[in-house]
C-alpha cells in the first residue's frame, strides 16, 4: 500500500502571515498522524518564509511516523540536518523568488556536489532522497550520488492543460518511476497532488510514498470552515462553545 507523508509547510505559511504561534505546524503535524499519515515533511527554506527551525526542532521530538526534511543542498543546511538528524533529507533545489520548488534537482549537472551532500548525510545515519524530474538523465546521475530514494516531480502532469497532455505526462512519470525502481532506487514522488489527480499516481506499483501538502492544507481550511464558524457564533452568543 502507497504511504502518504503530509507536507504541514504551508500551516506554517499561515502562522508566518501574522507572526504569531498559529496555527501550529507542530499541532497539524500531529493531528495528521492520528488521521493516519505515515509521514511529516517540511522544508526548511533559506529565507524561512514558512517553516522555521524551531519548528523542525520540535517535529524531531514528536513526530512519530517519520520525519522527512527537504532542504537545499548547502553546507548551512547539512550542517543543521546533521544536528537535527532527521529520518530522512530530500534534497530539492530552492531559489528565492520561486512560489513552490519549481523543478527537480539537476543531479545530472552538479554529481559531484551532490554526491558529496548524499555523503556527508548519510554518513549522519540519514537517508537520503533526491526531488528529480520524471527524466532518464536524472535517474542515473541519482543512481551514482549513491542516494537511496528518488521523488518523482509530478508537477508537470499535475498542470498539464489537457488530457493530452496528462496521459504524455503520466507516462514520463511511469516509465522514469520503472526505471528508478529496476536501477536499485527506491521511489516516491509529490508535487501538485490533489483529490482529482492522485489516483493515477498512486495506481503505480513501484511508488512507496507520495509527499502532498498543498491540496491536503487546503481542504483542511476549507472542510474545517463550517465548524470554526459555528463555534464562534456559539460563543459571541451564549459566551461558551
Ligand atoms: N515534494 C517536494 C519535494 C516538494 O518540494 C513539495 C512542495 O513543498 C511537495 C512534494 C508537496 O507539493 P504540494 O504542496 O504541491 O503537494
């Protein structure tokens, strides 16, 4: 059975609009373990826009399932994931300006620098996964860093226009994803994963994991509404919930 691992970054977006300690991601973290959630993934940015190392520092204490750090592939963020030790690091490139990690990692390009990242972290007892786009390329240079897991970017078939354009895109992922698996990897992948497009991903046999964060935050404001609604009402009018 597919796991599910909850990316709580954008829990943590919400609280950094305000500056204030909520909502929690420490709480949604846990709360998504309760529901079932196999995995908590954050990631710590260079410019802290949401999750903060506080947070990770927390998450290590009281996360129960697995606790999956994304993080850029710099000598700053190796050395807190040294400290920190989480079960497992994602390596994931990162600019500034991006919204979300626009692209996978450029393994192909950078396989000395990676390898020697991939290294250092499991040599801290970390496994080790790289975010990599659905590419032959890509999936041998990971293979040569000497990390354990790829992440399959399903970004492009999550925006693609039309059905056309999914079905091309589902089948890069599925071709890449049996690749990765008969090279030794083992597979996850994320990115864009909602109510109406997971299935086809998850239908992949070889996929341990997948990594959702976006969609699932989402619904949770949304399904949420009505009871943070009524209770306030509760309150203005009765003074108690
Ligand atoms: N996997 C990786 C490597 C990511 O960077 C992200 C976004 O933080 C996700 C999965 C989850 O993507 P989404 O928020 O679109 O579900």
């Amino acid at each position: 059975m597919t796991r599910l691992n909850v990316n709580v970054d954008h829990v943590a977006t919400v609280r950094q609009a305000r500056g204030g300690i909520e909502p929690d991601p420490v709480l949604a973290a846990y709360m998504a373990e309760l529901a079932g959630a196999e995995g908590i993934v954050v990631h710590l940015r260079e410019d802290r826009r949401h999750i903060q190392e506080r947070d990770v520092w927390i998450l290590r204490e009281t996360v129960k399932t697995k606790l999956n750090l994304e993080m850029a592939s710099t000598s700053a963020m190796v050395k807190i994931a040294a400290d920190v030790k989480p079960d497992m690091v994602t390596l994931v490139p990162e600019k500034r300006q991006e919204l979300t990690t626009e692209g996978g990692l450029d393994t192909a390009g950078n396989l000395k620098e990676i390898k020697s990242v991939v290294k250092q972290l499991q040599k801290e007892g970390i496994f080790v996964s790289l975010f990599i786009d659905p590419d032959p390329a890509q999936i041998k240079a990971s293979l040569a860093t000497g990390a354990d897991m790829v992440e399959i970017h399903t970004g492009a078939y999550a925006d693609a226009p039309d059905e056309a354009g999914k079905d091309a895109e589902l089948s890069r992922i599925q071709k890449a994803v049996k690749k990765a698996y008969d090279s030794g990897l083992r597979v996850s992948a994320g990115h864009g994963l909602n109510y109406f497009n997971v299935v086809q991903i998850a239908k992949i046999e070889e996929i341990e994991e997948l990594n959702i964060g976006h969609s699932i935050i989402s619904r949770a404001m949304t399904a949420g509404m009505d009871l943070a609604v009524r209770d306030m009402i509760g309150l203005i009018r009765t003074g108690s919930l």
